[in-house]
C-alpha cells in the first residue's frame, strides 16, 4: 500500500484501515490477514500514549504515517499500531482484530488454538498470531519488509462504531470501528449487536 492513500488522521485512518490486508513474512513462512477491527487514538487524547509527549518508548508514534508502533501491555502481550499523523504530531490507530486468510497452520502454531475465530480476535492474539513485537517498532509498513500492508482482497462490510475497549479516560469516545457482521471482532457479541451501523 502506497503512503499517499493513507488518511492523515487518526479516526480517518481506522476507519480506512477496515478491510485492508497484514502481511507478515517470517523464515518459518507467510501468514496473511485482513482487518476488521481497530481503534483511534488522536492528538491531544488522554487515554494516547501520546499525551504527555515523545519517549523513547512511544518515539514511533511521532513518526510518518504508515509504520508500526508496537508496545507491551499488561506485562504478557505485545499491541500492533499504525502511526497516523504528520511528523511530530503523536497518534496512532490500535489494530484490534482481523481474519485470518493464510498461513493458519503457522497462527494456529503460535497461538496454541485450532480455533480459527479466536486466532486474531482481539490486540493481544493478534500481534502473537503474527509474531509481532518490540522488534518491529518503527517499521514501514508501506514498505518491502517483514510486515507490511497490502490493498484490501474486498471492500469492508458493514461499518459500526462504539466505545473503545479497556480505557479509563474518554471512555465515551466513539472511535472504535469495527465490520458488523464479523465473528472475528474481538468482545462479546452483544456488545457488537448494542450497536448503531454507520453504513
């Protein structure tokens, strides 16, 4: 995927990123995925690891659109990001749930599943599912590499939006987006059903 077809903002961008595929090349081979559910984080947002300015931790964030920014939460799994702002302006979209459309065996493997549905359901399962952690912070995803985004195979489904998921501040925030109408977006399905579609 081209930089130059990435929206330059946050809420723009995870809404765009629906649909879109993650590719993922390891030795041990190739596993491919399409997204279905993401989350916003914008400039100014107190629940973004951008809030209180550039770290040597969230340096990523601050960087051109289009790379990935990964972090370590709750001391047992690894969150895979898209940056999504101009240079110097710290936001990001969380990347929360995909399906899975090859190299199951290898995600099957690392998940220790042979429940395909619950492969990539959810921030956690899926950067594990992909091998992703600290040593892809930075990467280019518009880019030639050991992960990279790809055109969507389809156009995304049925758009609904909520709450983002775990948050202690601006919690109302309705910068979830999510396909409606996928069994592989994380969280229960009332909490899909309690839902307005945007389209």
């Amino acid at each position: 995927m081209r930089r130059a077809e990435l929206p330059i903002d946050a809420r723009e961008l995870a809404r765009f990123l629906l649909g879109t595929t993650i590719v993922r090349d390891t030795p041990e081979g190739r596993a491919v995925a399409r997204i279905v559910e993401t989350e916003a984080y914008l400039p100014g947002d107190a629940a973004a690891h951008s809030f209180r300015g550039e770290t040597p931790r969230n340096r990523a964030l601050f960087g051109p659109r289009g790379h990935a920014y990964v972090y370590f939460i709750y001391g047992n799994h690894w969150c895979f990001n898209v940056t999504a702002e101009r240079v110097g302006v710290g936001a990001g979209v969380l990347v929360r749930a995909a399906e899975p459309l090859a190299g199951l065996e290898l995600m099957r493997a690392r998940r220790g599943t042979e429940r395909d549905r619950d492969l990539l359901r959810g921030p956690g399962r899926l950067a594990q599912a992909l091998a992703i952690d600290r040593a892809l912070d930075g990467l280019d995803l518009c880019a030639a590499g050991p992960l990279w985004l790809a055109a969507p195979l389809a156009p995304a489904r049925a758009i609904a939006t909520s709450r983002r998921i775990g948050l202690t501040k601006e919690v109302e925030r309705r910068l979830r987006f999510f396909e409606r109408d996928s069994v592989y977006v994380s969280g229960p399905a009332r909490r899909r059903a309690a839902v307005t579609a945007n389209d």
